[in-house]
C-alpha cells in the first residue's frame, strides 16, 4: 500500500472538498512524477468504500494496466471500478454500469471527441481529470469541462524536498532547425521533422552521450520509427546495448523490452511516442531529445522522465534539438489556467521566469541567465558581461551624441543646412516626410 505525502493527501482534500461544493468537474495539475497515480488510487479507494463505482479511462492500454497495478496495490476493489481506455469506454457506453465519479489521466487530452462523447453521456456524473501540464497547441482551454482547478506543489518545490531528483539540462544541439515548419496540428510537421534530421550526423549523437552520459540508463526520444532504429544502430555500432520500440512493436516483444530496459539489461531505450506518459523507471537517470517540438505537454513530459527521486540521484537531459530554447528548464513555474491561451508559448502568460537562461560555451549546461559562473564546469562569465556592459553604453553614447546633433541641428535655418546629412538629421527632428530632405538637396545642389 502506498504511503501518501503531506502533498498529495492535501490534493485528495481540495479536490474533495472542490466538488462538495458543487463543481461537475475539477482538474487536478501536479508535475510528472509527482505521483499521480498513487492520488488517483487514493481517491478511488475513498469512492468505492463508500459504495460508490468508479469508471476510470486513459488514451493508452499501458498506461491501464499501469494503473490497474497501483489500484490493486492501494487496496481497491476492482469489483466496483472499470478501467478502460477511452476509445474502448466510448464503445461501451449503453453496456457499462454507471459510474459514481469518472477519473480521466492525462486529462490535456480531454478535448477529443471520444472524451467529450462520455462526458456528454454521463453528464450528471462528477468527474476528477489528472495532468501535469494543462496546455494544448490549440490555445483552446478547459473551462467547458472542468469548472475547478486544484494545483499541486511545483516542480521546483518538489525537487527542493527530494520528490523529483534536481537535474542538469545540456543543449548540445545538432541538425539544421530552420528547415522545420508548423502544420495544421501546431507542431512540426513529420515531412519537415523528417528532412531536419538527415541533417543530424548520427556519430553525433553518440559522442555527446559517451561525453555527458556515459553508462546511464538512458531513454532517447525519436519523431519517426525509422529515425529511432537508426538512433539504436548507431549505439551499438559503438558498442553500447541499446534497442528500438514504438506502439507499433508486437505486443510481447515489447512487454520484453520494458522489463530488459527496468533490469538494466538494456542501456539504451530508444522510442517514438511510447514512453512519454506514465512510464516509471527510477533509476534511469538521463533522456535524451532528440523530438522538436512545439507542444509544452511534450516537452515537459519527455524532459522530465529521468527526474523521478531515487537518493542522490542526479539527472541528465541532454537537449540535441533546442527546446529548451523555447520552454526554458523542466522546473520553470507556470501559471497554469483553464481559460484560453495565446497559441505561441512565448506569447501567452504561463511562465514567470521565461526564457531567462544561457548556454555555457564550454560545458554547454544550461543555467541561469543570472549566473557569473558556470555551476558545472566554472566557466567565467564575467569578460562577456563585461563586454556587454561595454557595448550597452557605446549604443548608449552614440545615441546620446547624435540626440544631441540633431538639437543642434534643428535650432538652424534651412538656408543654414550644408549636406544631404544634415537635411536629414533636420527632417527627422521636424517630424517632416521621408522625401522632404532629398528634396531639398536637390534644390540645393547637394544630389
């Protein structure tokens, strides 16, 4: 049975206390790995002992049978619960029995149509959605399905009292991002994502692991089958055990791998899509992105797998295709919000500390903006803030000099002017039209 943290009984009770108070949905938001499943067993314990049936669904049958694992653990009944993907409870609607609360996981997906579907159904039965980003590309928010939020502590605040391990993020980049564009979804499109990496040299990739990550359980996030078998070729080309898996890999073939990779048997996992959501590995301590993307939930998702605590542990996330660059570190705060949103994560107001970070020149860690020395390797930053400053007051002069000029200029006659300069510098200080000073100059013989 599962010992719950102060934190996660204290999200049973405000989201109990949430809808007592009336509200037909509450959305739950806790970091990954903060144990969400062991929240979602709790609640589902309460629920039955109390008569009531609890109807759980997920977009993915691992993510099932993960949960199904941690229900028997907590003690529940499954007598009284019925755990489905969603495509599968969509199907069933006129057949299952009606439940007393509807649990959804992975609840950024809630805006589907088979999601909308079972809510339609059952619309007089409350409903508890779990996630750990609330964020689609689409902009499009929540408010319609859930009518409460209840946060959970942050992704920060969990690191600092040892329930994620801290990490180091290195963007070592590789490829040519320019050829990456948007489609109708909001993120890459595979056409793109597909030529950006012929770009990627595979030894590449290797070299920055063996330099960052050597001998770590490592998962690599891949866009395409093919790209990730080649990924796996290459580090074992090297020398390293490292195999392939998507949702497309036979079931029992799979099943193996999971259980090789859990036991150490496998160095390396790399995989398209597959163990992005709920997968639990502890003691695999380094991810490697190898997936641009434009969708938060990914990133964080991805980025954040090989925080999961074990003791003294220490994560590593190395970054081959930049996003960080626009999402900032896995332990950004956001405010999260179940309104509409700006698209373009840069445009809307999710994070308060931004893109507020630099790259080490020589480490490549990422940190701080604020940092005079790099907390990896001691790079010092100094001479380069240094030079900034410099610069800073150079435009900062120029700038005062000319402003300056310009008064000068402007205190003068016309007939006073003696170069096409100076009509312009005139021009600009008079707020007159853009010709006006070549004009003039012609007039006056200067052009």
């Amino acid at each position: 049975m599962f010992q719950l943290f102060d934190y996660q009984q204290d999200l049973i009770d405000k989201a109990r206390n949430a809808l007592a108070a009336g509200n037909q949905g509450v959305l739950i938001v806790s970091p990954p790995g903060s144990g969400k499943s062991v929240v979602i067993s709790e609640i589902a314990k309460l629920t039955v002992k109390k008569g009531g049936h609890v109807l759980f669904f997920v977009h993915r049958q691992e993510l099932v049978k993960q949960i199904k694992d941690s229900f028997k653990q907590q003690g529940v009944d499954l007598n009284h619960c019925t755990i489905l993907t969603v495509g599968k409870v969509a199907n069933r609607l006129n057949i299952l029995a009606k439940p007393d609360l509807i649990i959804v996981d992975e609840s950024q997906h809630s805006r589907a149509k088979t999601y909308q579907k079972i809510f339609n159904y059952y619309s007089d039965v409350p409903r508890l959605g779990f996630t750990g980003s609330p964020w689609r590309l689409s902009g499009k928010g929540f408010k319609d399905i859930y009518s409460a939020m209840v946060l959970g502590p942050t992704a920060k605040w969990l690191i600092e009292n040892k329930k994620l391990a801290p990490f180091t993020v290195y963007g070592y980049q590789l490829g040519d991002k320019s050829t990456l564009k948007s489609g109708s979804t909001g993120d890459y499109t595979k056409k793109s994502l597909n030529n950006y990496t012929k770009s990627i040299i595979h030894g590449d990739i290797v070299k920055s692991w063996l330099k960052f990550a050597k001998d770590r359980k490592t998962i690599i996030y891949c866009h395409s089958t093919s790209f990730s078998k080649e990924v796996a070729q290459s580090f074992r080309d090297a020398g390293i055990n490292a195999v392939h898996a998507d949702a497309k890999t036979p079931e029992s073939k799979r099943d193996k791998i999971m259980v090789d990779f859990k036991e150490g048997k496998i160095k390396i996992l790399c995989n398209v899509d597959l163990v992005s959501e709920g997968f639990n590995v502890p003691d695999c301590s380094c991810v490697v992105l190898l997936r641009p993307t434009q969708s938060l939930v990914i990133y964080l998702q991805q980025s954040m797998r090989a925080m999961r605590y074990q003791p003294n542990k220490h994560a590593i996330i190395i970054d081959q295709v930049g996003n960080f660059e626009r999402f900032g570190l896995p332990d950004t705060d956001y405010k999260w919000t179940l309104e509409d949103r700006e698209k373009h994560p840069r445009k809307d107001s999710g994070s308060t500390e931004g893109l507020q970070i630099k790259t080490c020149p020589d480490c490549f860690a990422v940190i701080k903006a604020e940092c005079v020395k790099c907390p990896i390797c001691g790079h010092d930053f100094s001479i380069e803030i240094r030079k900034i400053k410099q610069k800073k007051d150079q435009e900062l002069r120029a700038i005062k000099a000319e402003k300056f000029h310009i008064d000068l200029i402007a205190k003068k006659k016309v007939s006073e002017l003696t170069s096409f300069k100076e009509l312009t510098m005139y021009a600009k200080a008079k707020h007159y039209k853009n010709g006006w000073a070549w004009h003039m100059a012609k007039r006056k013989g200067f052009i």
